[in-house]
C-alpha cells in the first residue's frame, strides 16, 4: 500500500534557520496521524512543503506516490489544508468562495454548487451560506476553513490546529466531524497543541522538535515511555521509605510522605502488582492504592524540555503560518496553494 505521506531526510533551511533537520516519517494510508512539537519547531514549514508553499532545500517529500515538487500538481489535488489562519477572500458569500476552490481544481459549476452545499451542511453551517466570511463568528470561521478543505473530497486532510480559539462544545463537535471523516477512509495529518486532542483522535504521533522528529508512536506507548505514580497508603508507616526490589528495573524513585508511599515507575499498571506483594511480604498493611497514569502532554514536555531551537523557526521564517511561506513550487502560485 502507497503510504499518504513519505518524507526521508527532509531539510529545509531559511537565512540562517535550519527549520527541518534531516525529517524522515511514513504516515500510512487511511490513519489518523499527529504532529507535536513546541513552537518553532517546524511543524508548519513541513506542512507548508507538502502542499507546495515552501520549496524544500534537500530529501525527498512524496504525497501518494507523487513528489511535492515534480509531480506537484498531483500531489497538491490529493490534499485539502485546513490552516490555522484565515486567509478567506472576504468579499464573497462563503458559498461563492467555495465555488470559486471548487472550479480552480476544474470541477463544473453544477457539481461545485452541490459540493459547497453537501460540505456546509456537513459542517453545520450551511444556513450561513450566503454571508460572507467577516460576518460569521469565530467558531463558524472554523468551521468554514475545514469545509473549504473538504471542497475536494481529498484523500488527505492536513488540520493546523484545527480547534484552536473554539469553544469546549465545537471542539467536540469537531472531533467528531474528523473522526468520521477518517473512518470513511481520509487520511488525517492533525498539529495541535491540544495535547489531549492527540491522545484522543491519534492512531500515532510524531513529536518534533528543533528541526527533528524525537519520537513516533502510539499515544498510549508514548505513555508507556514516561513514569506513573502509584500512592499507597500504609495502616503504620515506617520511620523511611522501603527498599524496593519490584519492578525490573521500572521503579525510578520511592518517597514517604506521611503515611502514604509514592513510588515513580515506569508502567505503573504492571509494576503496581509487584509492589503491592512485596510490601505485603515484608509485614506492611496497605490500606489504598492509587494509580496516576502519566499524560501524552506529560511525555510531551520531558522529551522537549531543554531542547534548543537549532536555529528554530521564527516569525519571518513563515513557521506560525503556512500563508506567510511564500517561495512557492514551481507553477504554485500562494494563493493557490494556500487554498488548499
């Protein structure tokens, strides 16, 4: 099976800022799949080559098979880009803008008509279709940029931070609406900085940082890399905390506070066990027992903390906004590409 997205050795330096570092990632086909990294770490440049805004300076960046920059035409129809940023034309009603996308990829006028009417009501706001964009609110501007990268029926949907500045019912609502939309066969390719987002709606995640991917995997084996609590309290607690020989090798600190043991251990839920009989054979009554799984968001932070940016991103280099990204692919204009 054709991988949605395959990049190996992807770098791609501005004056001075090595933004993408030597990136190498397969995002399969059909999966839900998330970006993480800090800001500055090059999340949007990598998206920004994808759909043609950027033109990488070394490796290779292929979308179904198709290269980004020699079968850019291709590989661009394949994707619809929701960005972070709204770069709407203004002055039409929203179904006219969606027209407009609709025939710039070539489809007829009848069948752009039914589409924009098919994706606002898919996204709630088809009441809204002849309003232009600066009336709607903020959370139907949102709702807007995702149906006009639904416009193309892509077999890949980029989200930047598709629910940032929304309300806890849209994000939900949100969620939903992606969800679907991947178990009908899209690909997504999700950055967020709703860390729970990704531990959510992820089937995998990608954690990049300073130009370079530091992790890939499943959110719950990401997980798995970073250190549980387990409290456990004790009917007459010792004068210092035990000894612990449980754990193989998993248990990274034990601490008394009070009555109350608190061990650090890596896969708290299987090392629990082996504490819990241990301290049973050494005369010790245990009287609860809490287990605090750590969070993506938690994992996040310890393999980002300290990094620095190796000539990071900043805000001329386009790295907060695919639109400000404009040296193009050959025959892109940014427009085009940013409406995607």
């Amino acid at each position: 099976m054709t991988a949605a997205i395959e990049v190996r050795d992807l770098r791609k330096r501005y004056e001075g800022v090595q933004a993408l570092d030597g990136v190498s990632l397969t995002v399969p086909e059909g999966s839900f799949f998330g970006l993480l990294g800090p800001n500055g770490a090059g999340k949007t440049t990598f998206i920004s080559i994808l759909v043609g805004l950027v033109r990488k300076s070394g490796g290779t960046a292929e979308v179904f098979g198709y290269d980004v920059e020699d079968d850019y035409r291709e590989a661009r129809d394949a994707i619809g880009l929701a960005p972070q940023e709204f770069n709407v034309d203004r002055f039409f009603p929203i179904r006219e803008v969606l027209e407009h996308k609709a025939g710039y990829h070539g489809i007829p006028a009848d069948e752009a008509r039914e589409r924009a009417d098919e994706v606002l009501k898919r996204v709630g706001i088809y009441e809204k279709r002849d309003t232009r964009f600066d009336w709607l609110s903020g959370g139907m501007k949102r709702r807007f940029v995702l149906a006009r990268a639904l416009i193309t029926e892509p077999d890949l949907l980029i989200l930047d931070e598709p629910t940032a500045g929304v309300d806890v019912q849209l994000r939900h609502d949100l969620w939903d609406l992606i969800t679907e939309l991947n178990d009908g066969g899209t690909t997504i390719l999700l950055t967020t900085h709703y860390i729970e987002e990704a531990e959510r709606l992820c089937d995998e995640v990608a954690i990049l940082d300073s130009g370079r991917i530091v992790a890939v995997d499943s959110p719950e084996d990401l997980m798995d890399r970073g250190a549980d609590r387990i409290e456990i309290q004790l009917r007459n607690p010792p004068a210092e905390a035990p000894t612990l020989t449980a754990g193989e090798g998993n248990v990274e600190n034990v601490e008394l506070d009070g009555n109350r043991l608190v061990v650090t251990a890596r896969q708290g839920g299987l090392v629990a066990p082996d504490v819990v009989r241990e301290l049973d054979r050494e005369g010790f009554e245990i009287v609860d027992l809490e287990i605090s799984r750590t969070s993506l968001e938690e994992v996040f932070v310890e393999m980002t903390r300290g990094q620095e940016t190796v000539g990071g991103e900043d805000e001329d280099s386009g790295e907060d906004d695919p639109e400000k990204a404009t040296a193009a692919a050959p025959g892109t204009s940014g427009g085009a590409g940013g409406d995607r």
